[in-house]
C-alpha cells in the first residue's frame, strides 16, 4: 500500500467543531485513508512513496458542497456548461450531494419517471466521477402519488435523499417523511419562496408537520421565509440547517448569529446552490465561508468544520475529517500571494479566499497549483 507523509503542516484543521484545530504537524495516508495524525516526530525517519512538505500551509479536509443541481456527468443544461466540477475540484470541493435533478431538460412528472431518474443519478454517479469529485446524485423529487413500496425499493437501488421541493399536501409530506425514515433516505425540504414553477412557497406550519431532516437552504434559494418564520424552524424542529451561498445573505448572517447565540452549530451544514440561475461558482464554498465569518462571530476554523466534518457526520460519508481512518479527502491551503494575513485562518477572517495548493482524494493528488484560486504565499514540495 502506498504510504504518503504529509510533514511541516503549519495549522490543522480538524473538521471536527468539538475540536476544530489539532496540535499536529504531519500526516501519514496509507492508501486512500488517514493513518495517523500528530507530531512528526519519528514518522521521518521512515521511508515512504511520497512526502509532501507542506512548507507550513494550513491542513484541512476537502470541502462538501451539500447543495449542488447535477444533471448526467459534468454537463449542466442550465448554464450549457461542461466540465464545471472539475472547476469547483480547483477551488477544493472534493464531495457534491445532489439537492435533486431539478435541471435535467424534459424532467419527468409522474412516479415512474421520477424513480427512474433517481435511480439513474445515483448509480451513474456511483459508477464515475466527474473529474475525480466524489458526487452523491440521485435525490427524489417528490410529488404526489409514491408508496412506501417506492420508497423500500429506491432505498434497495442505492437513492438515499428525497427532497420536498414541490406544492404538496403537507399529510402526504408528513407521510413521506415517516416512510423516508423507515427506509434509510434523508428528507430535504425547500425552504424560502417558489424556486420552480409548481415550487412550494414554504410556511412554517408544513414544516411542522411534515418535520424533514434538513431544512434546506433556510436562508433562502434564492427567495428567503420572513425572519419570524426562519426563527421558529429554527426553534420548533430539530432539522439540520442547510445555508447555502445562492440564497439570502441577510437571512444567512441572522441565522448563523441565532445559532451562534444559541448554541447550535452541529445542526449547521454549508452549500451553493448552483447550479442554478445563479451561474456556476467554483470558489462559492469559499466566498459562503468569508460571508458567514466576515459579517458575524463564526470562526474560520468552525466555519471550515460546518462545511466538512458537518455535512459528512450527517450523511455518513466516511471523509470530511482530518482524522485516523477518515478518507484521504483533503486541501493545502494558504494565504493568497499579497494577502495582508499570513495564513488559511487570517486569510478568511481578513476577508481573503485563500490560495489552493493542492487538493488529494482518496489519497491521490487530483490539483497541484489551483486553476481558480490566487497563487499561495508559500511554495510546498512534492519528494516522490
Ligand atoms: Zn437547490
């Protein structure tokens, strides 16, 4: 097995928002995992296939992106793009959790059709991916009319979400979330104004009683609930709360102060939202991040933890730590060349997307030198 030492790691980022910095200097990757995190101590005297000298980056898990609108591979209709997550790859979104096929042309409206598609994207995705990204696709779009029997039997093809995005009964939606439970898929819920034609204009009082395990995009995609409204699902529901960079970032600053306040961060997950009309925006994690964390009390590292270690706790997806026996998953970062901070953490409290240096997955180097980002202040070295 291939062993990889990452050494003079400058900061670590956990993932992890019980303990989102490590007092550590190296890594050592054995194959696609996390071996052993700590000090480098007596790791160097070792021989191994590959060592990186991180020159004193910042070390943190890949990015999780746990809003995005795939299509089929890497092409989006909406914006008549291809390659576009490879560009996101560049800006260190190493995971995409599909919000549903919502852009796909033609998209079906009855059962049989809606199955379908969702059993297409989550086994095409499964089978391939798209510059090397981890994409979970294949959400549920639900709308009236599916038995607990379709639930059972996507569940067994592999389709672990299904998301509310539709006008529908709120007993049916109450109905559906019973079912998802009973058969391992995660309830999504819309969250904010009509996004769609036919799209569900969400209350507070359809939340309440359909009750879904993530309240998707609450500030907004793009149109937020009024702030009375985002506060009792706040309060009234144990939902994860998903803010995402194409929604509200009034509403989006108001929450994360609530939660803040109150003591609520594990329930925090970050995504984009895109593509959508919004565009295609490969740094958006980055730009959420400084959003989040210029205009409220979030700390970068926190910050970082709610937009990896979050998202993959929630959805079980064995990365998005930098920890023994979490998936290789993970991003040298620095300050940006003429940054006036000297680090990832300064960069992002001083407002600065920091520089990508380099981006592994499953313990394979995928960027070396982002396309997308600022080049960083230090210069790491691969010794193979
Ligand atoms: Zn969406």
């Amino acid at each position: 097995m291939e062993r990889t030492l990452i050494k003079n790691v400058g900061t670590l980022v956990t993932g992890d928002i019980g303990s989102p910095l490590a007092e550590a200097d190296a890594i050592l990757i054995e194959g696609s995992h996390i071996s052993y995190v700590g000090m480098t101590g007596n790791l160097e005297s070792s021989e191994y296939e590959r060592v990186i000298d991180a020159a004193g980056m910042t070390l943190l898990p890949g990015l999780i992106d746990s809003h995005i609108h795939p299509a089929i591979g890497e092409y989006t209709p909406m914006q008549n793009m291809i390659g576009y997550i490879g560009s996101y790859l560049h800006g260190g979104t190493t995971t995409m959790i599909s919000n549903g096929e919502v852009l796909l042309p033609g998209q079906p409206r009855g059962v049989d059709g809606l199955k379908a598609l969702a059993i297409f994207a989550a086994q095409s995705y499964q089978n391939y991916r798209p510059s090397g990204v981890k994409v979970r696709g294949g959400t549920l779009l639900l709308r009236e009319g599916f038995s607990e029997e379709d639930f059972a039997e996507l569940s067994r093809l592999g389709v672990r979400r299904g998301k509310l995005l539709y006008e529908i009964k709120p007993e049916i939606g109450a109905r559906y979330a019973s079912w998802a439970r009973n058969h391992d898929l995660k309830l999504l819920m819309h969250c904010g104004g009509t996004s769609v034609p036919g799209g569900l204009s969400t209350t507070p009082e359809q939340v309440l009683k359909i009750r879904p395990h993530v309240l998707a995009h609450l500030n907004g995609g793009p149109t937020a609930m009024p702030p009375e409204a985002i506060n009792t699902l706040i309060d009234e529901t144990r939902g994860m709360i998903e803010l995402v960079l194409c929604g509200n970032p009034r509403a989006a600053i108001a929450i994360i102060a609530k939660v803040l306040r109150e003591d609520q961060l594990e329930r925090v997950i970050l995504g984009t939202d895109t593509p959508t009309g919004s565009g295609i925006i490969p740094l958006g994690m980055w730009q959420l991040i400084n959003l989040l964390t210029g205009f409220s009390d979030l700390k970068p590292e926190v910050a970082i933890c709610l937009a990896t270690g979050n998202t993959a706790r929630f959805y079980g997806l064995g990365s998005g730590f930098i920890r023994e026996g979490s998936a290789a998953d993970l991003i040298l970062a620095d300050a940006p060349a003429g940054s006036a901070a000297p680090d990832t953490l300064g960069a992002i409290a001083a407002g600065d997307i920091p520089a990508i240096a380099l981006v592994m997955i499953d313990g394979e180097i995928v960027v070396e030198g982002s396309r997308n980002s600022s080049p960083p202040k230090r210069r790491l070295k691969i010794e193979r």
